[in-house]
C-alpha cells in the first residue's frame, strides 16, 4: 500500500513540475521531479541518456532502473531524443493528418493514439495508470523510435 502511495505521489509531483518546465528540451528528473537545466549529470539509458538534478539521484536511478523505467522513457520523449512512431497502447501504425487526432495529453507531452478503443481505455484511467499504460516499456518499445540526428 505505501509502495501504491509513494509512486502516486512521486508521478504527481512529476506532473505538476513539468508544467513549469519552461522549454521543451528541459528534463524534468526522474527521481526527484526537479526540472533540470544544463546538468552534466546523466546516464545512458535505452539509445539516450537521462538527466538527473544530482548525483544521489542518478545513483537511485541505475540501482532501480525497472523501478524508474517509465519515467526514464518519459524524460526521453519529452526531451526529443525518442519520437513517437506508433500507438503506444497497441502498436499499430498512426494515421497521417488525421481530421481529428486521438490525443492524451500527459505532464505537458501529447501523445497520440490510434483509435477511440485506446483514448476510451486512457480516458478511464487515473493520471498515475495513465503514465504507465503510455510509458512502461512495452509501450515505450511498442509506440517510440529513436530519434534521427
């Protein structure tokens, strides 16, 4: 149960930092929620590298790297060095130009679905399941692609 409360609060805190995040390549910390600015401190992660406001941090982070997974993924998306290809719910191909786009929107980053069927199952869900269901790692891996350079 502490465990549940703990990771709600910490996602809460995540989103509620973003929105000052005042650019778009600003990293919000996975760990703390900090936004971070012109920090040295990161590690590699997937295809990327995470950023985070202190040593501490980037130390919980690689000892608890599937604890801090979809969060990494988040700050790897919103940061632009992964983009999104597919629906992250099922994996299927985005429509291109669509009349009227499935859009969620999660701690300031859009993210795009591909039917109603995933923004009525989004919908439903709590801000923190929302999160998971749009960047745990199957849906990371089923909805971005790295981004060229």
């Amino acid at each position: 149960m502490s465990k549940i409360l703990i990771n709600s609060i910490s996602v809460f805190f995540l989103f509620s930092v973003s929105a000052f995040a005042s650019d778009e390549k600003d990293a919000i910390c996975p760990i703390s929620g900090e936004v971070i600015k012109n920090t040295t401190t990161k590690t590699e992660f997937k295809k990327g590298s995470v950023y985070f406001c202190t040593e501490s941090c980037k130390l919980d982070f690689t000892k608890n790297v599937k604890k801090y997974a979809s969060k990494g993924n988040f700050q790897l998306a919103s940061t632009g060095q992964y983009v999104q290809e597919n629906c992250p719910v099922t994996g299927r191909k985005l429509k291109k130009n669509p009349k009227k786009p499935k859009i969620v929107s999660i701690s300031a980053k859009d993210v795009e679905l591909c039917c109603g069927g995933c923004m009525k199952k989004a919908s439903k869900m709590k801000d923190a399941e929302k999160f998971e269901l749009l960047f745990s790692d199957k849906s990371f891996k089923k909805g971005f692609k790295v981004a060229s350079k």
